[in-house]
C-alpha cells in the first residue's frame, strides 16, 4: 500500500490508485507511464514531504489521522514536516513509538525553526511535551509531540553529498 500526501487531500495522507504505479525490477516502483517518478510531493515553493523517506530512515510509521501543516527540504542537509495530529492516536503513537518526556526545552532545539514560516517551535513549557531522537549512519533525526498543541514536528538532517 502507498500513500500520497497532495494539495487535493487537503494534506492528508491518501493511499495511491490503482495503477498509478508499475512494477519494477527489485520490488521497486515507477511511474505506470514510464516517465520519471519523484518520490517528494510538492507543496509550493520549496516545500515537499517525502513519507517513504521518514519512514524509512526513523522507522517510525506516522499515525494515521495526521494533517500535514507544512514541509520544506532545504535541498542541503535539512528536511522537516509540521503535522497536526488527532489527540486519541497521538498519545498511542507517543507511546508506540517509546518517546522520552521532555526534561529541557534544550531537547527540543531544532533547526527547522530556521525553515519554517507559519509553524515554528514555540515551547513555553516542558508540560506535555516528548521527543524520539536519533543518530544513525549518516542521518540525524528527531520527533517533537506537543499533546498540548496536538502538533508533530520532525526533522532529518542528511548527509550534503555536494561537499558544501
């Protein structure tokens, strides 16, 4: 089962259709037209989450009634994604995923506050507030979950091959 993120779902995560896809060699996909496939899904200027990716690199699948609020991928280093969750999977997916409680609003220092326009990180408070980070080969990653805002803040810092 994939899933797409568009402007047409509102932000929401909706499951591809059929014959969107074709098969590839290695269990991989590609665009049913043969053209080129781009996995990130665009919204606006710069802005693109890509779930495969997250997904694949924190292991950690997304609950389902997530709205996305906004994404940008600097292009460099950086990706990040604002969500608002609903309250009843929100507390499950915390648990799920074994998120620590915030001690210090140092742990939840991120760059994305740099990139984000409309939903940067404003924590006033520890009350409510965790955090799953982790580094691993070349990636850094991070989820915030504010239950008090229903809001999911991730980024992943990725390696800049360009060498700059």
């Amino acid at each position: 089962k994939h899933e797409l993120i568009s402007p047409q779902s509102g932000g929401q995560f909706s499951p591809a259709k059929h014959g969107q896809f074709a098969s590839a060699r290695g269990g991989q996909l590609k665009p049913a037209n043969g053209g080129q496939f781009d996995r990130r899904l665009h919204f606006g200027n710069k802005q693109s989450f890509d779930k495969v990716f997250y997904e694949k690199t924190t292991r950690i699948k997304f609950p389902e009634k997530c709205f996305v609020l906004e994404a940008f991928d600097n292009g460099e280093f950086l990706t990040g994604a604002v969500f608002d969750v609903d309250s009843m999977s929100f507390q499950n997916f915390i648990v799920t995923n074994s998120f620590d409680t915030v001690k210090s609003l140092l742990d939840v220092n991120i760059l994305s506050k740099n990139y984000l326009t409309k939903n940067k990180p404003m924590f006033h408070s520890t009350r409510n507030l965790f955090f799953k980070r982790k580094v691993e080969q070349d990636h850094y990653w991070i989820f915030i979950a504010d239950l008090n805002s229903k809001r999911l803040w991730t980024e992943i810092k990725y390696p800049d091959w360009s060498g700059q």
